[in-house]
C-alpha cells in the first residue's frame, strides 16, 4: 500500500471511531442498546433494605416489597396480596385471604405461612413491630388463609397494611439468627435487588413474576445516591441521570424550559418539623416551648429555601392525614402565627430575662444554647439556617450540626440530641401514637404526657371511625397548647424526568408507579 493510500486508509479509521463515538454519546440516555437501564438520582441511602430493620422507607428500598392492602388514586384502602377479608365479631379477630399466583423473588408461593413468618419476625424485632398492633395470634387456616387475632381492637391495621413496613417478606432467605436480608433480600414487589453498592448505588431489575400489566418497560433500575445537589442536576442534565427525585427547588425554573424534561409534581404526605428532646431541662417550661413556636416564620422558611414548593402547616396533622382536623389547624395557626414580642415575654416569665453582650438569653448565669440536628439534604440545611436565625431574634442562641439521616434514625431513639429538624410521613393519626407521643414510642419528641397516651390509646381501638376522629381531634388539642414539636410545612415533591414513554408518581404514597413506567424508544 503506497502512503497516499495508507494516509486516506488511516483517515477512514479515524472518522470512523469518531461517529462510532457520537453514535454511543447519543445512546448514553435511557435506551442504550437492549439495555434500558433507568438511572434514579436521590439524597440518601437507606439504612437498610430488609423492612424490618430499618426505621424509615424511601424510593429505594420501597419497591423491594409488595404489600397486603394498597390504597387506590383516591385513598380508599382495596386489596392487594389479599383478595378479601372478613372481620370477625367486635374486631379482635380478621381472616384474610391471599392471592394464590403472587410468588416472592426466591421463587417461593407469598402463602398463608409465609405471611404468618413473616409477621412474627416484625413483632418479634421491627422497630415498627407497633404498626401491626398488639397481636395475641397468627393462625394458618389453609394454604392461603390465615386469621390473625389481636389482644383488643386495632382499629390502624388496615391503612398500616398498605405501608411497605407490613409487606411479608421471605424469611426464609435468613439465616438461624434470623439474619442475612441485605446480602439475599427476597421480597414481593416489582423490582428484584440484584447490587449493593454501599456509599453509591442499589440496583435492580423488573421481577418477571410481578403483575406488570403486560411486559415491564424497562430492563434495570439504579438508585445512585447523591447528596450534592449540584452534582445531582449536573448529573440530570448530562443524561447520566433519568430521573431525579427531588429537585432542588432553586432548579425547578430552568429545568421546566428545557422541553426534554418533563416536571411531575405531588403534594407530599409528609410533615416537617422542628422538634426537641422533651426530657432536656431547657425545654420543659411549656413557655420555653411556646416562645419558640411564636418565633418561628414558617412562610419565610418556604420562601427562602423552598421557592414556595410547600404548605405552612400549624397543627400536628397535614391535611392527607385521616384524623385531620380543620378546627385544630385554625386554633393552632391563630395561636402561633409568628408574634416576636409575646415570644420575649414567656420567655422572661419562664426565667430567661436577662441576656448577655452577644444578645443571648440568660437564666442563672446559663445562656440558652441548643444544638440543632439536620441531615445532609441541602435544602433541609438551608431551612435549618433560617430557623437559626429566626429563634437568635429571640435571643436563643442555636448551632447547627449536620448529620447522616442514618445516624439521625439510630441516635434520636436514644435521646442523644437537643434539638432537630426532621419530617413524618403516615397516612393515619395513630402515627401521633406509634412514633410521636405515645407512651414508651416517642422516638424523636421523648414527651411524656398520661393524658395524651390514654387519649391515642382509645382512639387505637375505636373502630368507628368518627369517634376515632373526636378523640384525634382532643389529642391534638392538647398537643397545640402543649407545644412539644413545631409543625412546619408539607413540601410538594417534584420530580424532573427525561426520555420515557410513560412514568406515574402515585397521587396519595408519592411512590413511582413502577408498572406504568416505560422508557422511550
């Protein structure tokens, strides 16, 4: 080959290697080949994938599991893994009735034993085992059947069975100690975990057993975990990401003149709060707790670090929440709507009434200065520095330590902080009981009150339903003049999306609907 030919040869290669290279750049989306690989960018990790260890669900680890009950587009609550079920007599008793085609990812029948294992493992060492009520017994009464019995009425059962902390799992995939979830996790959902990456990502795939209204959409899913926001919109708009949960509020604007994006917004279920451990002396004069209710300007905090994405609550329940009551919000928003002044003053009656030359308040010589926890969502920083400065203009002197959401959920059971700014998320009031103020349950708040845990406990095993709301409503009540935890906001949650045929966030849990999702061609 003479050299003209060998250089003309050459150029060929190069040119195309280059076209080969634009062709995979184009191709880097969410269809890349066969492979239909969905890249999820959201903050944070979960602690655990296996439900009965961890103490709080997200996007990652929620479509691992299937559950009995599911609530429908308008909140009613319809069978899911059960077909139907009969409560017997005053309600201590219920027999369900299972599917008999729904299969684990072991490949092993989702049967009446199954479910009954399961069950006596979440009592037994969930840290929501409360979620199920106080069960006497589970009883299998054929191969898809099976009564579970309760020591009294459980009036919470049936709305707690559509939350992924009741959905069986296959506890035959542990090992004697009952252990061994995170390397084999075997549940019902849509998607079957196939890699922990710990630090950077979970990934899975469509479960081929899962009723998927035809064929799934897609060929795997990657949950990469990205606290950065910066890096997480960098990430979106580079196509290394398909979805992002959670946009940064600030972001939202430009994304949305971007026309191949695609903005999902829906109202949140969940509830931010400002909260405090109950048990620190500094927080147990009522005053002390209302004068930082009077201090805080919730419209402010939306403003400055959500761009308005959210709804200022003021009593204990967002309005998703059954047992909601528009006259406690009414009452609580007319008694905390922000008031600097009175704020002052029930702290100087409360003993805090001197101050010293940096303009915080003093009693005995003590200045008030509490630690604030926040986790590692930018946004929640952002709110937490508002607050900050917001309770200073009353002289509270507060410093902010960020925190893993991990190490939050394990240390605040404990009682190892002052102060933190945290959220909730149920779709019924008992969680007032089960995780906020009932007796021996407060994991965050720790506030001991006789009163309020007789109150939720009768509403726990009232099975009408209006007298549950009555004695909801007089909890709350108290709670409100109480002060024991802030109520801030509800946030919408947006969701930024690229390249799909079809993709549903569900309007009542705020879950992705895996089955409709479908990427583009």
């Amino acid at each position: 080959m003479n050299r003209k030919r060998y250089v003309i040869f050459i150029a060929l290669i190069v040119f195309m290697l280059i076209v080969s290279g634009c062709n995979r750049s184009k191709d880097s989306g969410v269809n890349k080949g066969n492979d239909r690989e969905i890249v999820v960018g959201l903050v944070s990790e979960p602690d655990s994938v296996d439900i009965h260890r961890t103490s709080s669900t997200g996007e990652a680890n929620i479509p691992l599991y299937d559950t009995l009950l599911k609530q429908d587009n308008d909140g009613n609550i319809v069978p899911n893994l059960i077909t139907d079920y009969e409560v017997i007599g005053d309600g201590k008793e219920v027999i369900f009735n299972l599917k008999e085609d729904a299969v684990f990812h072991s490949g092993k029948p989702v049967n009446a034993e199954a479910v009954k294992l399961s069950f006596e493992r979440l009592v037994s060492s969930s840290p929501f085992s409360t979620n199920a009520g106080d069960i006497d017994s589970i009883e299998v009464l054929s191969d898809y059947s099976f009564k579970i019995t309760w020591k009294d009425q459980f009036a919470p059962f049936f709305i707690n069975a559509t939350t992924p902390f009741l959905a069986p799992l296959d506890v035959s995939v542990l090992n004697a100690k009952g252990e061994g979830f995170e390397k084999n996790p075997s549940g019902s959902g849509p998607l079957k975990l196939v890699k922990v990456n710990r630090g950077d990502s979970l990934v899975y795939e469509p479960y081929k057993n899962f009723d998927w209204r035809g064929q799934p959409g897609f060929d795997s899913v990657k949950f990469r975990f990205i606290p950065d926001e910066e890096t997480r919109i960098l990430e979106f708009k580079k196509g290394n990401v398909h979805v992002l949960l959670d946009v940064p509020y600030q972001y939202i604007e430009d994304l949305e003149k971007d026309s191949e994006v695609t903005i999902k917004r829906v109202q949140s279920d969940t509830l931010s709060y400002l909260g405090w451990n109950n048990k620190q002396p500094i927080f147990q004069d009522v005053k002390v707790r209302q004068a930082i209710a009077l201090a805080i300007d919730r419209e402010s905090i939306i403003q400055n670090t959500l761009n308005g994405e959210a709804q200022a609550v003021f009593g204990p329940l967002p309005k998703t929440v059954f047992g909601y009551s528009e006259k406690i919000e009414t009452m609580a928003r007319e008694k905390y709507t922000r008031d600097i002044e009175a704020a002052k003053k029930l702290l100087s009656e409360a003993g805090w009434n001197e101050t010293n030359k940096d303009g915080v308040v003093m009693k005995d010589g003590k200045e008030f200065s509490v630690d604030l926890w926040v986790d590692d969502d930018p946004a929640n920083q952002r709110a937490a520095q508002v607050i900050q400065n917001q309770l200073m203009e009353i002289g509270m002197k507060i410093t902010i330590s960020v925190k893993e959401a991990a190490t939050i959920i394990e240390q605040t059971p404990k009682g190892a902080h002052e102060m933190l700014l945290w959220s909730y998320g149920w779709p019924d009031a008992d969680v007032l009981n089960f995780l906020l103020f009932g007796k021996d349950k407060s994991k965050r708040l720790h506030y001991e009150n006789e009163k309020i845990y007789s109150i939720l406990d009768k509403a726990a095993i009232e099975m009408k339903q209006d007298a549950r709301s009555k004695l909801y409503e007089e909890a709350q009540e108290m709670l409100v003049e109480e002060s024991p935890f802030i109520p801030l906001y509800v946030k919408e949650n947006v969701t930024a999306i690229r390249n799909f045929e079809s993709f549903e966030i569900h309007p009542i849990n705020n879950t992705i609907d895996w089955p409709s999702v479908k990427v583009s061609k």
